[in-house]
C-alpha cells in the first residue's frame, strides 16, 4: 500500500477581521499592470492582510529584497502576537470558489509531503507540470527561511475521472462546518469553505491512496509550482540538520496546498501569452516564422503597434510547439536583450502590444483531457506554458500553517 502523500494540517485562518482585505491574489498574476496591486494596496489600507506577507512580481524590479523580506516577517510576526489568526487543527478545508463568469471550482486544502514531489523531471508522487524556473526560487527560499507562516496559493491536480475523492463531499457539504463564506477582491468571484475532519478526513485519505494505486504520480501541479519548489528547496537545505526521527514531524516537510480534480467542469487550461519589449516587431516575426517547423497543427497570433498577424506551427503536441517557441524567444532574447513577461488574458496583450518596440504573441490553449497523459509519459511542458482559467481565476491567500519551530 503506497503512503498518505496528502494528509490533513493545522490550518490558521484569519478571526476578527475583514476577510475581503485579508485575501489577496496570487503575487505572480497582473506582473506588468502596477495599477492592479495599486488599487489594491489602497483599497487594504493598514488592515491586516496577506499584501503585506508577499511580494507580487510587479516591483521586484524597484524594491529592495532584504528590506521586504524582513517586513513580511514582522507582518506574519505581529498577526501571531495580536491573535489575529485561529487553528484548525488536523482538517481539511473544502473550498468553494464561484469565479467570476459564476462555474464553481471546488478543491481541498491539505498538507503534501515535499519528500514526494519532484521538480526535475524525475518521477515522482508529485511531479512539476512546466519547467522551473530556477531564478525564480531565491526570493522565495529566502523569505521561507525566515518567515514563520507559509501563505499558499498552490493548485496541484489529481486525475480522479470517477471523481472519488472531491465530488462527494460536495453531496453532504451543507453538513459540514462553515470556516468562510465571503466576496473576493476586485472582482475574484466569491469563496466558501468547510471543515472536514475525522471520518471524512478518513474517506478522503483512503480514496487518495487508491487513487495513487492506479499510477505512480498521485498529482501534478497547476498553479505555484515555484512557490512549492522553493518549499523543496528549503527543506532539503533544512532537514540535513536533523536525524530521520526529527525529520518525520518537522512542519517543513511539508506544504499547504489546494487539490483540484483536473476533470472538475469548471477547469479550464488557458493560455499563457507572450509580450516581447524593447524589440524590432518586424524582425522578431520573420526569424521566429524560419525558425518554427511550417504546419498548419497550431497558429499563433502576433501584434504590434497598427500591425497584426499569425503564424501556423507544424507539432504533434502542443507541447512539442511550445517548447520549440520558447527554446526561440530564449535565444532570441539572449542575443538582442530584448524583454520577455508572461501575460494572461488576449486584451491585455493587445493593450501592451501598441506600445513602441513591442510584439504581443497569442498563444492557442491547451486541452484538459491531455494533461496527464503528456506529463507523466513526455515529460514537465516548457515554462509558462498554461493557466489554470483566467487571471482573476487564480487562487488568493486566505489559509496559513506554521512552518517553524522553535529551535530553527
């Protein structure tokens, strides 16, 4: 019988305060649109609030890391001295997010076993979906290495096309206890969720095992696959301290994240889009048009300032034409010091294409039902090669865990 690699925590929720400027998108979404995290840090004012135990990627460029990461610290520190934060201990957490266009996704909030998950391209329990981006990873180690909370906004999925382990808690869920019932951020739908405890923590846990008896690889990530690798990172550096005893009940080894059933009706793979700056349009597409396999499998749009465009790719998969994009415009850019940033959503494309030396490429998205399929037999696809639906989709930080003891 393989292992628990999915297991219910002791899971900190916000008590007392405004959950709707507590909960904060993902820090990677909205990268190139500094008016969103604006709207938002004015909106949160000096409540408490996740904003303050992040980083979103749109000022890495014009801050100072040090100084940040010390007050996400402080930030996390002050919540645990105020008691602004409640445990739930040893569940899960049901969740229920209406997304904007009103389907309703539902996941689990657990722990994972950072032991199981893999994000080189081995085989693992947990595998890694697109490429890592290892330059990525050192802000986050290093805000992990210091901070007492970790904030998740993981999305991992399980292949359960009979849906047994999800689906039926959604049956019984108004029997379940309420944690949350509240209206996300500018314009993030709403989200519920429900504790799930004792037996039916129970039944989850043997319906995950039998799920992972079907095939080697228990889940696959969709969402925050640098957050959970740094997680790894950390724990592989921190756990070199510790004898195996030590090692089996540290609060590192594992990492809070969300499970969603990849054959949920409301899981949508959309594409993540292509914005190049600081370059010659009309160069870009005549040497990125030689240097893609000619076909008519894929077509990819172009845009640019009064100009547009498209160009047919010939592949088997689509990750084989993503992986001979991106091994493109990494070259590409190498050699012209051009600027790459990964958008989702066609209309902001389009926006940022009309801006001077700009090239706005739209990529075609990827089907669901072959997701599985092409990682576990062909491998992670390349970096930003997908999103899970649209930008406004995405997970926001609501649940916390500690992650530290006291000696460390």
């Amino acid at each position: 019988m393989k292992k628990d690699i999915f297991t219910p925590a002791d899971i900190l929720l916000p008590d007392g305060i405004s959950l709707e400027d507590w909960s904060v998108i993902a820090c990677d979404q909205f990268s190139s649109e500094l008016d969103y995290w604006e709207r938002v840090r004015a909106k949160v004012g000096n409540s408490p609030s996740t904003l303050n135990m992040i980083i979103p990627e749109a000022y890495l460029s014009d801050i100072n890391i040090e100084i940040e990461v010390n007050k996400i610290r402080d930030a996390m520190e002050m919540c645990m001295k105020q008691g602004l934060l409640r445990e739930i201990k040893d569940s899960f957490i049901l969740v229920e997010r209406t997304l904007p266009d009103g389907r309703v996704r539902r996941g689990l909030v657990g722990a994972v076993d950072l032991d199981e998950y893999d994000y080189s391209g081995d085989k693992a329990a947990i595998l890694a979906s697109e490429g890592t981006v290892l330059d990525r990873l050192p802000v986050r180690v290093q805000v992990r290495r210091i901070v007492r909370l970790e904030l998740p906004h993981i999305i991992a999925f399980i292949n359960d096309s009979e849906m047994t382990v999800i689906e039926p808690l959604s049956y019984k869920a108004d029997k379940l206890p309420l944690l949350y019932d509240f209206a996300l951020m500018e314009g993030g739908g709403r989200i519920s969720g429900r504790r799930v405890c004792d037996s039916d923590a129970d039944e989850i846990m043997a319906s995950m095992r039998a799920l992972h008896e079907k095939s080697d690889s228990l889940m696959i990530m969709g969402d925050g696959n640098h957050s959970l690798a740094a997680a790894k990172v950390y724990w592989d550096e921190l756990k070199q301290s510790y004898n195996p005893a030590e090692r089996m009940n540290h609060p590192a080894r594992k990492a809070l994240l969300e499970i969603n059933n990849v054959y949920d009706p409301s899981i949508s793979f959309e594409a993540i889009h292509r914005v190049v700056f600081n370059v010659d349009p009309a160069d870009f597409v005549s040497k990125f048009s030689r240097a893609m396999p000619a076909g008519s499998d894929y077509r990819l749009y172009w845009f640019s300032r009064g100009e547009s465009g498209y160009i047919e790719v010939a592949a088997d998969y689509i990750g084989d034409m993503l992986t001979a994009m991106q091994e493109f415009i990494d070259e590409y850019a190498s050699q012209t010091g051009c600027h790459v940033d990964y958008i989702h959503g066609e209309d902001t494309v389009k926006k940022l294409a009309v801006e001077e030396r700009c090239l706005g490429l739209v990529l075609p998205a990827m089907d669901k039902n072959e997701f599985f399929e092409t990682v576990t037999a062909r491998g992670a696809f390349p970096k930003k090669s997908f999103s899970v639906g649209h930008a406004k989709d995405k997970r926001y930080y609501l649940e916390c865990r500690e992650i530290m003891v006291r000696s460390d």
